[in-house]
C-alpha cells in the first residue's frame, strides 16, 4: 500500500490493530488527527526504557557458578 494520506494512515493502524488497540488508543490522551502523533502516542508507554522489577527478578535468578 502506498498511502500518503496522513489521516488515512492513521485510520489504517487502527483498523488493522484490531479491537484492543482501538480500545487502547482511545483512553490515551492528545491523539492529534495524524498518523506519526497516534502512533507516537501509542508506543510512548511500552518504550518507558527499563523495567525495573524484571530487572530485579533476573538478578535475584543470579546464582554463582562453581569455582
């Protein structure tokens, strides 16, 4: 597909993301009308860095090696 439609493009990610995406994006706040704001907005909490209590569920999986 060679959409250059802003809003299409947009109207296309959540078509295409299904019906908990949808559900998603609708509670977050200050989506704009764009497709790069939406899609912005949409990953902005899953690229939060790191995840500090899976950080510390692996270093407590740390054990010492024999020797």
């Amino acid at each position: 597909m060679d959409i250059n439609n802003h809003k299409q493009k947009r109207a296309l990610m959540l078509h295409y993301g299904g019906d908990e995406m949808d559900h998603l994006f609708g509670t977050i706040p200050n989506t704009g009308d764009d497709y790069k704001t939406g899609k912005d907005k949409l990953t902005a909490p899953f690229n939060q860095g790191e995840n500090s209590d899976l950080e510390e569920i692996n270093f407590r999986d740390i054990s010492q090696n024999e020797g």
